[in-house]
C-alpha cells in the first residue's frame, strides 16, 4: 500500500506544480492587462516591475491554488482512468476513497499552508503591492520631449525643440519659456539656434548647455507701469532644470495600514470588535438625545386616571403667559383631583376650604403623587352633590372654561372626552405647542438623515472587515473543496492531459468564483450576512463534490460518452420501431 500511495502522490505533485505556476502566471497577466495604462509611459525601471510582480503574484496565490488543485486532481484521475490502472486498482478490492486517501492529506495539507499564508503572508505582501500600485498610479510620466511640441510637464518652465538629433543629446531650434515666482513677468525666455541636453549622473537634474543664442528678461513688478528689458546675446549658456519629481518615489506604508486587506484575523477581531462598540455607543447616545428633546413621549395618549403632571410641564406653566391666569384655578383643581377628598371635611369645613385648596397643591408639588383614580372621584361625586359641597370636584378639561358640573352623568360623559394629556390645554396653548412640536420633529427628522448615514457607513465598515475575516477561511479550504470534486471526476471521465480536464475545471472553477464574488457583494451591500455571502460558494460546490464521489464510487456512466451514445441510440430504435407499429395499424 505505500508504494501504491507514493504512485499516487508522484502522479499529483507534477501537474500540480505545473498547474499552479501557470494558473499564477495567467492571473498576474490579467491584473497587469487592467492596469497597463499606469505602467507604460512611467520611467520604471526593471528592478521596480520585478519587486511588484513578487508583491501582487504573492497576494494572487490563495486564488491560485483552488484552480490548481482543481485541474491537477482532474489530470491525475483522469490519466489512471485512461490508462486503466484505476481499473486495476479497483479490481484488486482497494476502493475509490482508500485510494484517494493520501491526496486527500495532501489536499488537507495545502488548505493549511494556504490558510497560514493567507494570514500571516498576504497582508504583508498585500500592503506593499497597494503601496507600490497607487505610488505608480500617481507618478508623472517619463521626461520626454518631442519635437515642435512645447513640454509644459516642468515646474516653472516650457521647451520647446524644433529637431533632435539620433543621439538624442544634441537639439536644435531651442526656445526656453521662464517663470521664476509668483508675481514675476511672464517675457523671460531663452533662444538659441542649437545645444545639448544631458541628465545628471543621479537624474536629479536635466543640463542644457545652450548655443549661439539670446536670452530675453523683464525686471519689476507687475504693479509696475514701467519696466526694465534686457536683452542679452550669447555664445554659450547654460541652465540646470530640476527633473527629480519624474523620478519614482517609494511613499511610506502607513497610508494602507487601516485597510482590511491588510490585516490578519486577530487584529481583524479587535478592528470589528471596536468598531462594532463605537457603533452602539453612537446609537444609544443618538437614542438619549431624541428622549431628551421629546420627554413628553413617555406621556403619550396617558389616561385621565393614570396622569401624573411631571416638573418641567409645571415649570413650563409657571413660565408661559397664557397659564399666568390659569394658575389660581388650574393649580388648585390639580391638587383637589390628586388628593381624595373626606366626606367630614366637605360636609363640616365650609370656611376651610381656600386654605385647604393652598395646602393640597403645595403637598402634590412636594410628593410628586401621582393623581387620584377618575373612579374615585367618581364614587365620592353624588355625595358631594347631595351633601352641597364646599369644595367642587371636577374634572381638569372643564377647569378652562371655569365651570363646575356636579352631575355623575355629566362628570362619566367629560371623562371620556378627557382622554390624553393635550386635552387639559386651551386651544391658544395647543396651537402653539403644535407649531413648536412640529419644529422639532423636522429638526428630529433631518438629525435622524444625519446620523442614519453615520451608523450605515460604520455598518458597511463592519460588513467590509467580517468579509475579510471570512474569506481567508473559505479560500484556503477551497483547496480541499476542488480536490474532492475533481478526483471523482477525474476517474468518472478518464480522460487526461490538459483537453477535457482543462473544460471542466474551467467550468467548475467559474462557477466557485462567479459564486463568491457575487456573495461578496450582496455580504457588502448588506442582502446577506458576512457568513452566508462568503460561504455561498462552499454551500453551492459541497454537495457537487458528495454527489461526484457517490457517483465514483458506484462506477457512474455520468460523463462516459459511450454510455451516453449507447441511450441514444436505444431511443432512436424505440421511435423507429413505435413509427413501423403505427404505419402497419
């Protein structure tokens, strides 16, 4: 059996390797295809494209090997299927998955190199290839001038070159255009009939060494109604031109230290873990805020049996003009609702009465009692009525209008009517409270816009780096996933080389990408949770890969052309036996 393992294992390593550099060489390619217009034309030199390729050919290899591991499983089975010593194997009563075992550690085995270089590689290598990428991106394009075309690329100079020799050293037909400063006269320029053009040893700097020429300059002010103007001839001249902002520079890393892609799993936990506590905090200091402008909420559609006039309404009332007048009654018939009234005392007390309208309300200010049931008042009203009370019961609605109704019937038919807190004020009040509310919904409303917009770019944050958390786990154990969908597949064609299992690796490799990339972006734009849009993929290809392996295992014609040609042809009989039949009727 290990001399059979090792045969198996020496039939996978090869295409594998193969696969795999050619799978990376093709990715790399399409990358460099989308970004070739930033590349050309930029002065790089060799050393700087080498050190990128390394950089983005590392990040590329997580996708690399699902593909990989894919294809070389489907040449390997398909190559002992062809042969027939898969066959052989399986006659001598060694099954399907005995057989597959020691790829399947294999298989394993690369899902958790994969996984650890996604972890602790990739966002290395993805942070210098961000920083390299976006350093190219912005760089200016190569020095190069070209002939009867003035080059304005310089700080504080243009060129133009009537002809430039082979050696591309030596210029003719020269003419220099000079702004030395802000506020400096724009006729300072240079002519001169030929030259040459040489850069320094460290390019920093573009020598010019003019010929035969004339050299024109404006001194003073532009405020100046009169100016000097010199002109000066010459034999020879020369002028330095600073070129060193052509040359690529290296921008420090710092800049894509925040990016997700950049981070491995713990330092993605504690990046989610703050985020997620910044997002609550926000949300319960927005929650506070609202309750505070509107702390009537609370209050909202309250029963007449079950109201308790809080601090700040009676502040409000104290404060307003338009309950000034109210006070000496409204006060006084709170505080009588608020405290039962004793048969004794409103039979008995007729000349107490003012003073205990003044002590009742200074106690209801005081306890902060909650009023009295509407059913006791209730109760006590036709005592009252029959006893021809001192003290009047009556409800706070009829207190506006300054009248006193005795009747139970009456009293039960104004308690209904009485059923929230606004039907207490006057209509003037109510008017006025309702513009104002109205203010401060519209100014809740256009808060809330405001703050909704914060907390679902924090959520989207979120969203971005749960993505990240789970696609270094679903990547590395899409080796293992492609591996047990192309052995089985392998041995059900029996087809090898790079033909027919180049096809439907292709095919199954689309579908897995095509998978994650479209659960990636719903996970983003928040249509399904960070785990059900980057595990999407393995829901789709698990059950594919059960379903191939049950059908190795059974010896399936699922892929055999011949099995299929053979169905063919027994239908085609059967009709053409049916038509005769039917022809002889």
């Amino acid at each position: 059996m290990k001399k059979l393992d090792k045969l198996i294992i020496k039939s996978f390593i090869g295409p594998f390797v193969a696969t795999f550099f050619i799978t990376l060489f093709v990715l790399v390619m399409q990358f460099f295809w989308l970004w070739i217009d930033d590349f050309v034309g930029k002065g790089l030199d060799a050393f700087t494209i080498l050190k990128f390729i390394w950089y983005q050919s590392a990040v590329l290899i997580p996708l690399a090997l699902p593909l990989a591991v894919l294809l070389s499983s489907l040449m390997t089975f398909g190559n002992l299927g062809e042969s027939f010593e898969l066959v052989a194997v399986k006659s001598s009563g060694i099954s399907l998955l005995r057989f597959m075992r020691p790829l399947v550690f294999v298989s394993l085995f690369i899902s958790f190199c994969a996984f650890l270089f996604a972890n602790y590689i990739i966002p290395v290598a993805q942070l210098k290839s961000r920083t390299m990428l976006s350093d190219i991106v912005l760089a200016k394009p190569a020095f190069d001038i070209k002939e009867g075309v003035f080059y304005d690329k310089l700080d504080r100079f243009a060129i133009k070159i009537g002809k430039k020799e082979k050696d591309d050293s030596t210029i003719r037909d020269v003419i220099v255009f000079e702004n030395n400063a802000y506020g400096a006269l724009q006729d300072n320029f240079v002519i001169a009939k030929s030259g040459t053009m040489r850069p320094s040893p460290d390019k920093r700097f573009l020598d010019i060494v003019f010929k035969d020429g004339w050299r024109y300059q404006e001194r003073g002010n532009r405020s100046d109604s009169a100016t000097e103007y010199v002109r000066l001839g010459f034999q020879q001249y020369k002028m330095q031109l600073d070129i060193s902002s052509f040359n690529f520079k290296s921008s420090s890393d710092s800049n894509n230290r925040n990016n997700e892609r950049v981070l491995n799993m713990r330092q993605l936990n504690l990046s989610i873990d703050s985020m997620t506590r910044v997002a609550d905090a926000e949300i319960g200091r927005y929650r506070s805020n609202m309750m505070a402008n509107f702390s009537l909420l609370q209050y909202k559609d309250s029963v007449v049996k079950g109201v308790t006039i809080p601090d700040s309404v009676l502040n409000f009332k104290k404060n307003n003009e338009a309950f000034r007048g109210l006070d000496s009654v409204t006060g006084k018939a709170v505080a009588v609702a608020a405290k039962p009234i004793k048969k004794d005392s409103v039979l008995h007390k007729k000349d107490s009465a003012t003073a205990a309208l003044s002590a009742a309300a200074k106690k209801i200010k005081k306890r902060k009692k909650r009023a009295a049931r509407a059913d006791s008042i209730q109760k006590k009203s036709d005592s009252v009525v029959r006893a021809k009370p001192a003290i009047p019961v009556v409800p706070l609605d009829s207190v506006a209008r300054n009248t006193v109704k005795t009747d139970s019937a009456a009293l039960r038919k104004k308690k209904q009517e009485a059923q929230t807190l606004t039907a207490f004020l006057p209509d003037s009040v109510q008017s006025n409270l309702g513009e104002r509310a109205l203010g401060n919904i519209n100014a809740a409303k256009d808060n809330a816009s405001i703050n909704l917009s914060s907390i679902q770019e924090q959520e989207k944050n979120i969203r971005r780096y749960k993505i990240e958390w789970h696609k270094k786990i679903v990547l590395a154990l899409a080796c293992f996933l492609m591996f047990m969908i192309g052995a089985p597949l392998g041995s059900i064609i029996r087809k090898g080389g790079l033909g027919t299992p180049m096809i439907f690796a292709i095919v199954f490799f689309l579908v897995f990408y095509f998978s994650s990339n479209t659960g990636e972006k719903m996970a983003k734009e928040g249509s399904l949770s960070a785990f059900s849009g980057l595990w999407l993929s393995t829901f789709i290809l698990a059950p594919i890969g059960v379903f191939l392996t049950y059908k190795a295992m059974h010896d399936s014609n699922l892929f055999n052309k011949e099995f299929y040609n053979r169905l063919r042809r027994k239908l085609l009989s059967k009709i053409k036996q049916k038509r005769l039949n039917s022809g002889k009727s």
